[in-house]
C-alpha cells in the first residue's frame, strides 16, 4: 500500500513524521490515528495493517502520527503535538494530497484513544472522534494509584527506569525499551505525574483541564466509543463514564461494548465481534464524514 511519510511539525532538537496513506477517492475524508503507548513508547507504524487496509478500501485517507513521548516531554507538550497535526492537515497537507480537509476523524487506542477524545476540547476540533479502550479522567484512582494488575508483575527497579530515560526529546519508543517505564510508574502509582510533571493531588485543578470528562461540553465532536468489560490496564468504567457526559451534555455518541474484552482486543483482527465493531466503526465515520 502506497504511504509519503512527511515531516508535520519541527521544534528544537525534534522533528514529527507522519505517514499519510492516500485514498484512491478523490477529496476523500482523513482518518488522523494516534497510537497508544501509555505515553511511553510507540510510533506512527503501530497502526495494524489490516485496520490500514480496512479504512482504506472504503475509501478514507489515513494519518498516523508520531508525537513527542514522556516523561521526557510532558502532557501539555503532547497536546500541542496533537494540536500541530490536526493544523497541518488542515492547512499545509493539502498542498501535496488530495484529501477533503474539512472532514477529518480522529481515531487512537489507549493513550490515543485519550488524547483523540482530547481533541474533543481543541479550538479546531475534528469531525468526529473514535475512541478505542480510551480515557477521558486521569485524575480518577485508577490512573493515580498503584494498578493492582500491574503489581501482580515482576517489579521494575527504579533504577532500571532511570537508565531509560533520555536525555533528549524522544518521538518513536520501541515497546522493548520503553514498557518497563510504563509497568514501574503503574506500580508505583507515579504515572500521571510522570507524563505531566504535576502533582495528582496538588494540582489536581490543572490535571483536569486535560480530562474530556470534565471539561466537555455541547460543542463537542460526536464520538464513537469501544471497550472491553476484561480490559485490565484502562477500565471499562472510563468509557461508560464519557458516553455518560456525553450523553447529558447532547453529544452525539455511541458505546460499542466487547463482552470480556480485553485491552487491546482490536488486534484480534479474525474475531466475529471485532470484525463488527470495525464494521460500526466505519458506518459511525461515513455518517459524519460522508
């Protein structure tokens, strides 16, 4: 399949790439993916080729993202990345692709699925939003205490972690490198103040600014949410919280349940359950964006 990789924002000592595989369709809608990661690790390529293709075949272009990665680069940093691709596809991407720039979903798992619902509260917020396992509260127990599926694992020296961590600005993190980052700051309950450089308690106010759940509100994009019950790193509860929210402030939105899923069942690409929830998916995306 035919992807341009392309340079959508450049800082000091850093530059983001994204890949944009273009539709056959003329000035056909944009799919901009964020990967997951836990914040930590992960890049533009973590998109499943099958889900590439599936998108593709009914007639979307696809972005996905690189974005800067924490703790070396915290929250509010992240954000801006975020901000800069979504301005880039709308103002300077189509001066090289055919694409409709007024119709851009934004779609991510896990930590992409938090920070696409976080676009949800951009000044140029995108078409729609899609939320797989995703979060709109990092200010709830479960992102600020130890996570008791992470503790039942091999404990993470935190010297380990600090050998990890760079000194420069970080933008691809492989899993390999990088997750045991994520497993000692779960463990540990230092998460949320490892990717934001505050305080979940002392700064609880400031945290909330980047919660979806706290601060929507009627403007924002209608959104399609879909969670495990089983999902062991974010809760199910996260996503019935936002569809909640959304539904009491008038957002258009829909929860897609998986019965026993767990995080990440996306990947299950063969599963009769995953192959209609993918199906929802694209019938959400055509009736926003087409």
């Amino acid at each position: 399949m035919n992807k341009t990789t392309v340079i959508y924002k450049v800082g000091n000592n850093f530059e983001l790439k994204g890949d944009l595989y273009p539709s056959e369709r003329k000035t056909a809608p944009i799919i901009i993916y964020i990967h997951g990661g836990g914040l930590f690790w992960g890049s533009r390529e973590d998109m499943k080729a099958e889900q590439i293709e599936f998108f593709h075949e009914a007639g979307f272009n696809i972005f996905s993202i690189d974005y800067r990665l924490a703790p070396e680069t915290k929250l509010h940093e992240i954000k801006s990345d975020i901000i800069d691709a979504l301005s880039w596809v709308e103002n300077e991407g189509t001066a090289q692709f055919d694409y409709d720039a007024n119709k851009i979903a934004v779609m991510g798992g896990s930590a992409g699925g938090f920070l696409s619902l976080l676009t949800g509260l951009f000044e140029n917020k995108p078409k729609a939003i899609v939320s797989f396992y995703g979060y709109g509260d990092i200010t709830g127990n479960w992102a600020i205490q130890p996570s008791p599926h992470y503790q039942t694992m091999t404990n993470v020296p935190k010297e380990l972690v600090k050998s990890l961590v760079s000194d420069q600005v970080i933008s691809v993190g492989p899993i390999e490198k990088r997750y045991a980052i994520y497993m000692y700051a779960r463990q540990n309950g230092e998460w949320i103040n490892e990717i934001s450089g505050l305080h979940h308690i002392l700064d609880k106010k400031k945290l909330s600014q980047f919660c979806p759940l706290h601060q929507a509100n009627a403007d924002f994009p209608p959104t399609l949410l879909l969670h495990g019950t089983n999902d062991e790193d974010v809760p199910y509860e996260q996503s019935v919280l936002m569809a909640e929210k959304l539904k009491e402030i008038g957002v258009d939105n829909k929860l897609i349940t998986i019965p026993d899923g767990k995080h990440v069942f996306d990947e299950e690409w063969n599963s009769p359950i995953v192959k209609q929830a993918f199906t929802d998916v694209l019938d959400f995306l055509k009736s926003h964006l087409i």
